[in-house]
C-alpha cells in the first residue's frame, strides 16, 4: 500500500512489469509536461497514482483509462514533498512543508485533503514546531517528523508521531542522526538511522533502542529502505554505482548482528 517511487524520469511517470529476471516491460506511459516528478503513490487497489512535482503540483491519473482525473496546486501550503491515498482511493492526504529551511528543518508542515472527484484540497492538520516531516502513513493517520534538541547531548536526535485524527503525539529519542530521506521498516516498527562513518543502524521506533549496527559504505548512503519482511536492507551508495543488498538476522537483539551481503 502507498508504494513509493522517488527520482522519477522528468516530465513523465513509466510502469513497467517485472517478471522473474526479465527485462522488465513497459506497460503504462504518462506524460506530465515539463515537470519533473518528486514522489508517487499507488492506490490500494492499484488503479490510480498520484504524484507530486518540484513545483508541489498534485496529479491524480487513473491508470486503467491512461488518463488524469484531478490536478491540486499545493503551491499555496507549501512545499509538497508527500503524498498518499486513503484507504477507498476516492481522497489523498498531501504532505508539504513549511517557511525557510535551516538546517534541514523547517517552521512548520500542513497535511491538505484532496477531494479526487471534486478537485477540492482544503487544509486538514498543520503544525508550527521546528522540525521536518518526512513521512505521512495513511493506515494510521500518522504524520512523522524529525527534529534536534541541543540540549539533549545523549539522545538529540527525535522523531515524532502525530495521529492527526485524535491529535495525540509521541515522541521517541536516539543517539544517532536520522537520515533524509527517512526509511523505516514495512511494519512501521524500525527506522534506519544513517548513523556516522559508513554505519548504519536499525533502531526500534517505541523505545528509541539500537537493535542492529553495522558498517555499510565508507562513503555513507544515499537512500536505504527494508523488505517487506524485513530480513533484507537495500542501500545506494552516495556515489549512485549500484545497489547493495544485506541479509539480517531473523532475530533482532541488543547486540551487533553478523550481517552478510547477499550475492
């Protein structure tokens, strides 16, 4: 559900099937002009995609008619950088943040309802702290955001959970920075912290705790992001040459893993 593409061709969004180890086939092709797409999101039935654009246009196509169904300008709230659909598919929640950027972190971020069959966007939640939200996860209604205490010289490096429906947050510390953009495991029980020196570190979410370090590239990672039964971890170097596939243990404990990369 939500699956998520980022770096996406400019100007235009391409489906491909794969099957097995063959070369994979073109099965869709949408053109969206001349603006590149920054993030996509599939319906849970999977017939309709929506995507945002560096200028934060939201379009909605419907991919069994290859046509679009609604364009949100987002512009106005924002910088959109997230988007997902409900559950029905007939609405999507737009992430977008706020004010200036320093340091990574922003004044603030909006979650905006967009109505697919009337085209109507209108503001749902919006927050004014110092911090980046990275994530929106529609099963829950949960915003994530990450922040920094420099007070706090043991654990500055937070991450905070908002349930914008009942407006109740937490809020879990850790030792080691968060990376952008922010991976977290299939079952939204583990993020992946970029840690320092080419480490990569899987922490639990409720409790803040490292439950897995290990070096990975010298050069740190670009991007890392977990199998959906979580006994893989997929990184991209800084460099871009390839992907790197990890196995993990079935088992996470308090000590370091013995972590081998799969041929």
């Amino acid at each position: 559900m939500g699956s998520q593409w980022r770096r996406v061709f400019a100007g235009a969004l391409v489906l491909v099937a794969i099957n097995g180890f063959a070369f994979p086939k073109e099965i869709t092709f949408l053109s969206s002009g001349d603006r590149p797409i920054s993030q996509l999101s599939f319906s849970n039935r999977g017939d309709k995609v929506a995507c945002v654009s560096v200028i934060s246009e939201v379009a909605v196509w419907d991919l069994k008619q290859k046509r679009r169904l609604v364009r949100f300008d987002a512009s106005a709230k924002g910088c959109a950088t997230t988007v997902e659909f409900s559950p029905s598919g007939e609405s999507i929640r737009v992430l977008a943040l706020k004010g200036r950027r320093l340091d990574n972190f922003f004044d603030g971020w909006e979650l905006c309802e967009g109505n697919v069959n009337t085209g109507e966007l209108t503001l749902h939640t919006s927050s004014a702290a110092r911090e980046r939200a990275v994530a929106y996860w529609p099963e829950t209604s949960t915003v994530v955001a990450i922040f920094e205490d420099a007070n706090n010289l043991a654990t500055p490096y937070g991450l905070r959970l908002i349930n914008v429906d009942t407006k109740e947050s937490r809020i879990s510390l850790f030792a080691e920075p968060i990376g952008i953009p922010t991976s977290f495991s299939p079952n939204k029980k583990f993020v992946i912290l970029k840690g320092t020196k080419g480490k990569v570190t899987i922490a639990e979410i409720a409790t803040g705790k490292s439950v897995g370090s290990f070096p990975v590239h010298e050069g740190g990672c670009e991007s890392m992001m977990m199998s959906r039964d979580n006994k893989t971890l997929i990184t991209v170097p800084r460099n871009f040459k390839g992907l790197d596939f990890f196995g993990l243990p079935q088992t996470f404990c308090d000590t370091t893993p013995e972590v081998q990369a799969l041929d």
